[in-house]
C-alpha cells in the first residue's frame, strides 16, 4: 500500500492440491475445444444428410429394407423345408405301414431340419439388428441434436 491505495494485490501461492484441479481444468478446456474442431465436420455431414426428421425416417426404411428382405427369404426357406420334412414323413409312414423296416429318416430331411433350425436362428439375429437400427434412427437424442446443429446453422446464416 502507498499512501492508503491498493497498487496491486498478490494472490497466495496455490496449494498442490489447487495446482493440479487448475491443470484438469486446463486439460478439460483443450479437451473441448479439440473435440470441437473434430466435431464439427462431423456436425455439417450430420446437416447435410438429414435435412428433416422425414430425412431421418426416409433413411432408416433405407436400412431396415435389406435386412427385412433376408427376413422374408429365410421365412420362406422355412416354409419350404418344413413342406418337405412333411413329406418325409409321410413317406415313412407309408412305409411303416407296409411293415417294410423302420428306416432311420433319410438324410436330406435330417439336412433340412438342420438348415430349418439355422434359418430360425438367423432370423432372431435379424430382428436383433432391425432393432437396433430402429434404435439408431429413432434415437430422441440424435433427433434433437440435429434439430439444435440445424436451428445453430440457421442463427450463422441470418445476418
């Protein structure tokens, strides 16, 4: 002090522990402003491909078709081998009918049980990924995200 005036006032040094919560603070703050940079291609790709929420819906119908169509074609492989295994079976019937033998199932029915049994399970895993495409799409966090990337382009372009 001169004369009852503050020239200036010196902080404390800063404890360690103060030091390091400044650091983590200072990282955080590049961390930010890094993933900004990155961040914002990213965000104009995100603009440019979703224009509206139709955008959104149009594009995951686009994702959902091939895997419906996997779907469709292994439930009618289904339908197909379980037409033959009906089959089979009647003809073993037939068969033990005639008191011929009993003859173990021929091994293209055996096959198609098999190939049956794969098909199911294909298709459990196909329902799998229409969900998470559903997920993907529909997400409310993603949908709001591109609405706000949306309203802050508009705000750049007004003058």
């Amino acid at each position: 002090m001169s004369g009852g005036l503050v020239r200036r006032e010196i902080a404390a040094p800063l404890t360690p522990e103060q030091r390091r919560q400044k650091q983590v603070e200072q990282d955080k703050l590049r961390a930010d402003a890094i993933g900004r940079g990155r961040a914002a291609p990213q965000d104009r790709i995100l603009l440019s491909r979703y224009q509206s929420d139709l955008d959104i819906e149009a594009a995951r119908k686009r994702a959902l078709q091939p895997v419906q169509d996997l779907i469709a074609g292994a439930k009618s492989g289904i339908a197909d081998a379980e037409k033959q295994q009906a089959a089979v079976k009647g003809r073993q019937r037939v068969l033990q009918e005639q008191a011929l033998a009993l003859q173990p199932a021929p091994q293209a029915g055996r096959q198609q049980c098999t190939r049956s049994r794969t098909k199911h399970r294909n298709i459990r895993i196909r329902v799998a990924t229409i969900d998470d495409i559903n997920a993907k799409y529909r997400c409310a966090l993603e949908k709001a995200f591109i609405r706000e990337l949306r309203r802050a382009a508009m705000r750049r372009s007004r003058p």
